[in-house]
C-alpha cells in the first residue's frame, strides 16, 4: 500500500476536530436503555444487556456490528486474562442486567458480583462535546477476600468490511502471518477478507486502533501499555476476526494490575466517529488523524 490511495467511500472531510456547541444529552429511551447523544454522535446502552453498547452512530450511519446472534454484536467489556474464566463471557459482566446512575453530565451502570470469580463491573459514560467524543472508564472492583491480578479488556464487534489499523511493526503481531497485514510507515493494516476458520492476533500498540467502513472512520484512544504490562498471554490490542464474512472484535485491553480486596483499577477508552471523504486519502492522513486524536487525549 505505500505511495498508493486508499479509497474510503463517501461524504465529509477527515480535517480538525470539530467543536459542537450544544452540550451532549443523557437520557433513557426506553426498555433499560439510554442514549448519549453530543453533536452528530450517540450511543445506545442496554442497562438490561450486560451494559453493552448496542449502537454508535454519526447521524444515522451505524458502526457496529447489528447481528442478531448471540456473541456477535455491540461492545462488551471482560476481565483478563481470558484463561481464567475460559468461554462462555461471565454472566454477570456481559449479559446480566447492571444498575444506572443519571446525572447530568455521565451515566454509570455498575454490574451485580460475579459468585464465582469475585469482581463487580462499574462502566461510566461521558461525552465530551469539545472533543466531539464519548469516554468510557471502565472499573474492576475486588470483591473477594483475597489479592488478585487482573486487566481490564474492551471488545467491540464491527462488520466484516472495511480497514483495521493500528501502530505496530509487524514484527510486534503474533502468530505471524495468521491475518494479512501490510505495512505501511511503521502501521500495520488489515483490508477484510473472509476465511474459514476463525482467527486472532495480539499486537504491542501504541495507545489507538482505528477501522474504516460504511462512510466512516472509527478511531478508539486508551492507555499506551510497554510491552511488559498486559496480562499474561493477551496484548494492549487484539483483533478476532470470525470465520467467514461475519464479524470483526476490536480489542484493547489495560495494564495486568494487582488489587487488594475493595480496590479497584479503571481504564478509559475514548471513541471518535467522524465521516470519511468521498475522495481517495493517503494512509499518512489517516495516521495523522488517528495520532492526533490520542495524543490530544493523553493531553
């Protein structure tokens, strides 16, 4: 892909972050759910559903994955490592209903404890309309009487279409050669294609992942881990891509952290959706924006 374009379908212009004026809007729609709603953006929550986001749109153009099937739609959020509760998800983090708190300016939705493993799950929502984003923290709370290890671990489904990328080398990206990335300016890219057989990777990131389709551009921000941080087996980014041409998981995770009973980490991720043009633009734009997005939120 160097020196080349890459052609991103459809409207408005990857330019300056624009400031919307009026101040973002929290309010329940209806059957456990609430929307955050800043500029052109919202989100939709099911407080019933495990807190999982269910929708992130500009306008009306929808980013993540719709799918009716269990396991293969919205944004969820687990513990880490993943060896430790094997599959299915812990109920009471990903489907089990949480309870909200509704304030003017966050809602926070905090999960029931899970019997087995000990934690309770709290997730707070923000918007910032001068970042035109929405901010998620995340919070693993230590209910058992014992010290415990843990990492905190965002995965978002998304279409099977489009572009992934993120700042790794690809020498960073285990199993090798097990997705097909290109490298581009020290970024590795992934163009979708379907396989049998599902696939994923871990990969050294450098704070952001980024994916582009259906018009738009998905740029996610969150804490740039060394290489030593994440939990054992797992990575700062993962991406699973499902067999076929179903289904993509975003994944980001945070520092393996010790707690003590009663303490708790946190771990905020923050999302920007904009359009994408309609023109073709260089993979150095779409690093710069994705760049620029994180450093201005580690600011």
């Amino acid at each position: 892909m160097k020196k080349q374009w890459i052609s991103l379908l459809l409207v408005s212009v990857l330019g300056s972050i624009p400031i919307q004026a009026a101040e973002p809007v929290i309010k329940s729609i209806g059957e456990s759910k609430y929307v955050i709603e800043t500029g052109n953006l919202s989100m939709i929550i099911d407080a019933a559903g495990g807190a999982k986001i269910r929708s992130f749109k500009y306008k009306d153009a929808e980013v993540i994955s719709q799918s009716p099937m269990r396991e293969t739609f919205g944004s969820t959020f687990w513990t880490s490592p993943q060896n430790e509760w094997n599959w299915p998800p812990v109920a009471e983090y990903d489907k089990l209903p949480y309870t909200v708190e509704q304030t003017s300016t966050s809602l926070v939705m905090t999960s029931q404890v899970s019997p087995k493993y000990k934690y309770r799950i709290r997730k707070e929502f923000k918007a910032d309309a001068g970042d035109n984003a929405i901010a998620i923290t995340y919070f693993i709370i230590n209910e058992s009487d014992e010290t415990r290890r843990v990492a905190p671990w965002e995965i978002t489904r998304v279409p099977n279409e489009g572009i992934v990328f993120f700042d790794a080398s690809s020498g960073t990206i285990t199993p090798a050669d097990l997705i097909p990335f290109t490298q581009e300016y020290g970024v590795s890219w992934y163009h979708t294609d379907a396989r049998n057989g599902n696939r994923k990777i871990n990969a050294d990131g450098k704070g952001w992942l980024a994916y582009t389709n259906n018009n738009l551009l998905l740029v996610k921000t969150f804490p740039d881990l060394e290489s030593s941080q994440p939990a054992p087996a797992e990575a700062e980014i993962q991406l699973y891509v499902n067999s076929g041409k179903t289904y993509l998981e975003l994944e980001s995770q945070g520092a393996y952290t010790e707690l003590k009973p009663g303490e708790s980490l946190s771990y905020t991720v923050r999302w920007y959706l904009m359009p994408v043009n309609s023109e073709s633009i260089t993979s150095q734009q779409l690093i710069s924006k994705a760049r620029t997005l994180f450093n201005y939120s580690s600011s």
